[in-house]
C-alpha cells in the first residue's frame, strides 16, 4: 500500500485518490469545463498549448475544443 493510501485510511475520512498526472476521466473532465470556461469568456484562440504527460489533459483539451 502506498503512503498515501495509509495516511487517507488512517483518517478514518472518505478520500479520491488521483492517479499521477490526473489521468483519469474526472482529470479529463476538468480540461473538457476548462476549455468551455475559455470559450464562455467569448475570447479566441488559434493555438492552446498544454504540457505533455501521460496524455489526459491533451485529450481533455481535444475533445473540449471539438465541443
């Protein structure tokens, strides 16, 4: 068991663990509402650039572009 593990289970509290990098379908999520957030505001972009790691927030902000 990891260390962080023991330390949300020591808490007795409910915890979400995040995966390294937030590469998960809630971690895409947030960029999908973050691209919408940028688009509410009525500004344009013709490039958005985003680090590059396991890959969920280049396909959050892909798929939030295309919506």
């Amino acid at each position: 068991m990891r260390n962080m593990d023991r330390v949300g289970k020591a808490s007795g509290k409910k915890y979400y663990k995040i995966p390294c990098g937030g590469s998960n379908t809630i971690g895409a999520l947030g960029y999908i509402n973050c691209m919408k957030e940028i688009a509410d505001t009525g500004m344009h972009f013709d490039y958005v650039c985003c680090a590059e790691g396991s890959g969920g927030s280049n396909a959050g902000v892909a798929l939030g572009a295309m919506l």
